[in-house]
C-alpha cells in the first residue's frame, strides 16, 4: 500500500466518483423531451453543464452570492427548456431535480461497504444537502457520514469545503485520504494537507504529469485492495 499508508479515515468524492452524473442528466433530458435525438440531448447536457461550471466558478471568484446547487439546476433546467421548448412547468420542475437521480458506477457501493468495515467513510460533494441525502439514497450509497460543502457556502475546490471533512474527521490531514476522480478535485485536498488518490472514471479530470497523488487506481476495487489487504 505504498503511498497511502497511516490512513484513519476515507473521504469520497461524490459526483462523478461515485455516480455517473453526465449519464443521469442526459436520461433526464431525454425524459423531459423524449423527441430529442442524440445530438440535441448532447446540445442541452452542455448547456446545463455549462451553466453549472460558470455559476459556480462566478462564485468562487465572488462575483455572485453563494447559490446551492438546488437553485443552480433550476436555472439549468430552465435555460434547457427554453431551448427546448419546453412547457409544461411539472416536466421542468422534474428535470430540476435532475442531480438527485443519478446512477452509481458498478464498482460504487460495494466499495463502501467493504471500507466502512475497515475506516470511517464520509461524503464530501459539492451536491446540496438535500439533493445529495436524495442522490445517495437513490444511488445506495452508503456512509458514516455525507457531508454538503454547502454547510460553508462554497465549492470544491475552496479550502474551507476541505477543511470541513478534515474537521469531521477529527484527525491530522495526513491521515485523511481524498478519494476523487477529478485531478482538480484532489489538488485542492492536497493543498490542505490531505492525502489523495486518483480513481480514473469516464466521465473525471485526470491527473497531468505535474501532479504527484499518492496513488492512481483504474477503479475504487483497486482501491479496495490496497486500503484493506495492502
């Protein structure tokens, strides 16, 4: 287990780690206008991905008061039914609550149970509290505990959202492991003193050769292994 020793306690990453987010947008599009065709459903996905990425940057930078990620889809969910042509306000209002519905990857839950037998394991995602107590119960993830960086008002990657799970953990940041998908992700956790690891996913932000992660895993069994066996 070379690099991640001395580990106590086991932090996730939520959006993209666990679940597959782009996945479960694109089905909730497509529901929401099920005459889309490939191309237009990837048009509308953009746009909300879009949406999201510059809102929350806007207020990372300061330029917008803090806004939960409840009120950031609804703008999202707005913008794609405009395009759309959307109408009917109870198909909008579902698309809304888009990011409570999103699938795990195959290898998700039974990761977590497997460490919650060994650390505790705590949720750390920018996901709001209520989208993400929605998200882990549709997705079966489960935790010692899920943490909303919404509790600081900010997004990953700001410090204080790092500082809230080194707080929960109760222990020096060296001996808290970020799990995330996202280099970017875990390049704030380890400018808090947090020790990383990189699990590659479809749909993440992989590392550059800049970056120096405590270990790179092609999924969370690799992981598994090397916390629990290594």
């Amino acid at each position: 287990m070379a690099g991640i020793r001395d580990i106590e306690v086991v932090v996730f990453d939520v959006l993209g780690t666990l679940v597959d987010e782009p996945s479960g947008l694109r089905a909730a599009i497509r529901e929401a206008v099920p005459a889309s065709d490939d191309a237009f459903v990837e048009e509308l996905f953009t746009l909300w991905q879009r949406h999201r990425e510059v809102e929350e940057r806007r207020i990372g930078q300061g330029h917008r008061a803090y806004a939960n990620t409840a009120a950031l889809d609804a703008e999202a969910a707005a913008l794609v039914a405009g395009r759309a042509g959307l109408a009917d306000p109870a198909a909008v209002a579902r698309l809304a609550t888009a990011g409570r519905r999103l699938p795990p990857w195959s290898d998700s839950v039974a990761c977590l149970e497997r460490l919650a037998r060994r650390f505790p394991v705590l949720g750390l995602s920018n996901a709001g509290r209520t989208a993400l107590l929605r998200l882990n119960a549709h997705a079966g993830l489960r935790w010692h505990q899920a943490m909303s960086a919404e509790a600081v008002g900010a997004y990953k990657p700001a410090p204080e959202v790092y500082q809230l799970a080194i707080d929960t953990a109760g222990c020096p940041p060296d001996r808290v492991l970020m799990v995330a998908a996202h280099a970017w992700d875990l390049r704030g956790a380890q400018a808090r003193g947090m020790r990383t690891a990189y699990v590659r996913r479809p749909v993440g932000d992989p590392p550059t050769s800049a970056d120096a992660f405590d270990r790179r895993f092609d999924g969370l069994d690799e992981l598994a292994v090397a916390l629990t066996e290594g």
